[in-house]
C-alpha cells in the first residue's frame, strides 16, 4: 500500500481530514468543531490519524472490521489444522470473548485496555463457576486469544493485536504430586481383567507415555530384537524412542499380542480413548484394589516413570529425551523425591557397619596387641632393654 497523506480541510463550522487510497478513492472524516480545536490541534489530529492509516490499511480503504462474531467464525473455519484438544481450548476462550465484549462489536474497537479488563475478569472468574483462576490458566486463555486476533493483525484488520500485554511472571505448579509406587501399579495391573488394559497401564507408568500416545502405539513400533518402542507424538510432531524394558514386554506379550491377528495393528484396538471414560474406569479400579484415586493420574503415572529413571541412575539428558520434553521442564515439573529413597537413606545402619569410636579402637588395638604379647610376637620396650646379651 502506498504512503496515505491525510489533509485538514474546513467544513463550515468543523475542521476535516481528507485522503485517498489505493484506488483514488477520497475519503473524508470529522475532527471536531473549530470553536473546540484550533488549526493547530487539527493537523496534530490529522497527524495522528495518517500514522493509524498507514499502518492499517483496511481502515484507509474506508471498510468496516468485522464484528467480533462474524470473525471468531472465520477463524475457526479456517483452522482446520487445530487438534480437537487445542481447537476446544480456543472455543472456550472464543466464549468468554463473547460474554464480555458482545458478538455485534466491531474487533477494531477492542482496545489493550479492554483487553487486560477481559483479563482481569478472566483471573477473577466471572466466565467460570469456580471464583479464583490460577495465574497459568489465565495466561493460557491470554494465549489464545493473542493467536486469535494475530489472524485479524495478519489480515490488516487491525493494527496492533490489544492482546499482546506484558508478560507475568508464571506461578511454579505444585511439585507434591503422588508417587505412583511399582507396588502400587502392580496391584492396579493384577486387577485389570482385560489384557489390553494392563498393557494400557503398563505403557503409561513403565514407558511415560502421555495419555493418548499409548492409543496411537503400533505393533511395528515394537523392535523387539532391539528392546526400542517407537512413539510418533502428536503433540510435538516429533519421534521418540523409548527402552522396551523386561517388565512392560511382558505386561504388552501377555494376551495381547496373541491377539494382534484379529485386532488389528493398534495394540489398544477396542479400548475407548474418551477421557471421561477412562477416568471412571480408573476410579472404579482403584476401589476394587482398595487404592484411593488422585488427581492427575495418567500425568502422575508419567511423571512417576521420569522420577524413576532419575533415581536408577539415568541422566537427566536421556531421560528427558525418553520423556518427549526439554531438561527445563522435567527438573520442576516431572522429578520428586519418592519415599523408597528416604527411606532407604534413613534406614539404620547395621551394627557391624558402624563406625567405631577412637576409644572403641583403641581399646580393640590393645587387646590384640597384649594377645600377640603373650605368644611373643611382639616384645615391649621394657622387655628388649632387659634382654640379656649374648657372648661371643
């Protein structure tokens, strides 16, 4: 677009700003009334707007931005590539926009200071039936709605997106998350009836898969001759591969792979991915093997196998590597001190290990010492002086 110079012309009792785009097209706008602004005030005026012309140049067209409904719309037509989780996220933040802007308003009139009110509101939860937010889910709805007004930026739209605000500080996430114990996930696995589900719970706690990864696992996935599963995250679209370890070998052989021919090549085929499904199921397990549910179970099962490997000795590099996530994230948010090794530090030390005393020492130096004196090994300094000579 080229440079758009915006003139002050007088308009009876009024000063105006006139201008063309692109096509020639002369466009006109009010600034106010000369006996309120004088010629001065009216060029800094029409300064002001030949910036916020150039820089937008929709508005220099002379059309109208869309309202807030009619563009909330077009972007979820054209994301199609959005997953179904992240795409429900969006829609749950395209909902609060709703709510507290309107749908019939006009997205250029949204300003950064309605944008940090939306915000405050957000963290207030006046869009949610809970009545505090934390601070990381309202950065998160922030996000989102930063990603959906860039389209409108990228468009010319609007000129500046209003929800790009300074960035705050995240709140550290609570690190005393339940342990998930082998012993634990033992008897959850030897009350699962089905196989498919103990190899399920046997993929997320011995191999940290996330919990969809372990639906999207393939028999030729599985090397077996190299003990490596392969894992294709649709989260990061990234590979990973992770050590097929004796323990779940044996929980994915045992009744599954006898049954690949008619399932298919998922090893979870038939299983239900629904996470609500899954969650009542759990908790239904859990009372059959009289474990008390926790919160966060399948990211706890994961975070439990990060834990685990730190513990065995495992670098941090390739475990986060195992994980699927950089070392910045796993050190606060994947890694806990179980109670297997505080126990195992506090545990008392036997008797013979113990350290002894230096009275204790050298009370064991002396006996030994008079035990060999008395076979005449060893002579004191008394008994050499008082040795007789022999003669020549």
């Amino acid at each position: 677009m080229n440079h758009v110079a915006v003139n002050v012309q007088s308009n009876g009792g009024y000063w105006q700003a006139q201008w063309r785009d692109d096509l020639g097209c002369k466009h006109r706008r009010s600034l106010g009334a000369k006996a309120k602004f004088s010629l001065r005030q009216a060029r800094v005026m029409a300064k002001r707007l030949e910036a916020e012309l150039n820089a937008n140049g929709r508005q220099a067209r002379g059309e109208v931005a869309p309202a807030l409904g009619e563009f909330l719309d077009r972007y979820f037509a054209q994301r199609a590539d959005l997953a179904a989780s992240t795409r429900k996220l969006h829609e749950h933040t395209a909902h609060m926009l709703r709510q507290h802007f309107g749908k019939d308003l006009g997205i250029d009139r949204i300003t950064k200071t309605a944008a940090n009110d939306w915000r405050v509101l957000v963290g207030a939860g006046a869009f949610s039936p809970r009545d505090n937010i934390s601070e990381n889910t309202v950065r998160k709805h922030c996000r989102n709605a930063h990603t959906i007004f860039e389209l409108a930026r990228a468009e010319d739209v609007i000129s500046s997106n209003p929800f790009k605000l300074p960035r705050r500080q995240t709140t550290a996430r609570d690190v005393e998350w339940f342990y998930v114990s082998v012993d634990l996930t033992e008897r959850l696995i030897a009350g699962c009836e089905c196989p498919k589900r103990r190899a399920m719970l046997a993929l997320w706690r011995y191999a940290g898969l996330r919990q969809g990864e372990a639906f999207q696992v393939n028999w030729s996935h599985i090397d077996w001759e190299a003990s490596l599963l392969t894992i294709y995250a649709k989260k990061t679209g990234r590979r990973r591969q992770i050590p097929l370890t004796p323990r779940l070998a044996e929980k994915i052989l045992t009744g599954v792979y006898s049954e690949a021919q008619l399932g298919g090549d998922i090893v979870l085929t038939g299983i239900s991915s629904n996470a609500k499904n899954l969650r009542r199921w759990f908790d239904g397990l859990c009372e059959r093997v009289g474990a008390t549910p926790w919160p966060e179970w399948c990211q706890v099962m994961r975070r439990s196998r990060a834990t685990d490997w730190a513990t065995e000795g495992i670098d941090i590099h390739s475990a986060a590597k195992w994980m699927g996530h950089s070392i910045a994230v796993m050190q606060p948010y994947y890694l806990q001190v179980p109670l297997e090794t505080i126990e195992r530090v506090t545990r008392p030390e036997r008797p013979q290990n113990r350290p002894q005393s230096d009275a204790r020492r050298n009370a064991d130096r002396r006996k030994s010492l008079s035990r060999l004196n008395d076979r005449g090994g060893i002579r004191t300094h008394n008994q050499r002086l008082k040795r007789p000579m022999l003669c020549r």
